[in-house]
C-alpha cells in the first residue's frame, strides 16, 4: 500500500517493518504513482488519514487490513519546473526506491520523498 509523505509527516506518523498493522485503506491514485516510479507497479490501496474528504464512491473502496509489515520502500522523485502548468512537476518516471527498516530511518536520496510503498502479510 501507499503512504502519503505529506500526511505521514503531519501526523507524526512512524511504522517499522516487523510491526504488527491495523488499518483502514482506501484506492490509491494509481495514476500518480505511475507517472513518478521509474519502474511500474501496482499499489491498489493506500492508507489515507484525509478519508472524510473522500467522495461516498471512494469510501466505498474502503478495506481493512491486518497483518505484518514486511518491506518498506521509501520513493523519493526530481520535481522540475513546467512552463506550460507554471509550477514544478514529478519528473515523469524519475522517481527512486530505496528499502527502508521504517519511515523514520530515511534513506540519502536525491529530490523529494514524496512516499512509502508497504508490504503487509495479512
């Protein structure tokens, strides 16, 4: 699953692989996540602390998940500028991965961490 860098660091928010989860996840903007990895995969889910801004039919994709954090891949991207949008971008599938034991223990990156991919074993 995906976690979200901004709403990891407005909430403090740190897990460890070995911990025991319990979590709500909702879908995750696979989009996104498309267009920053340099190497395409699949994260259907992502745990999202903003739910009650979410639409009846993105609640509806709700899921609850139970198990052991297995690997934690921190994902860090380039942002450039763009003239046609005037603000910076993800390069287009410039984004990096690194394995982490936790969010906390960042690893040296170049860009932005921008999330963590999350495997749990349910």
């Amino acid at each position: 699953m995906w976690l979200t860098e901004w709403q990891v660091d407005e909430d403090g928010f740190d897990v460890a692989v070995g911990e025991d989860v319990a979590w709500t996840l909702y879908e995750s903007d696979q989009p996104w996540i498309d267009l920053i990895l340099a190497v395409p995969r699949a994260v259907p889910l992502q745990r999202d602390t903003y739910a009650h801004e979410r639409s009846a039919a993105e609640l509806s994709s709700r899921r609850s998940l139970r198990g052991v954090v297995t690997r934690i891949d921190q994902v860090s991207v380039q942002f450039v500028s763009s003239e046609r949008r005037g603000f910076s971008v993800p390069e287009a599938r410039g984004g990096q991965q690194h394995s982490v034991s936790s969010l906390s223990d960042r690893r040296p990156h170049s860009g932005t961490i921008t999330g963590w991919i999350v495997r749990v074993r349910s």
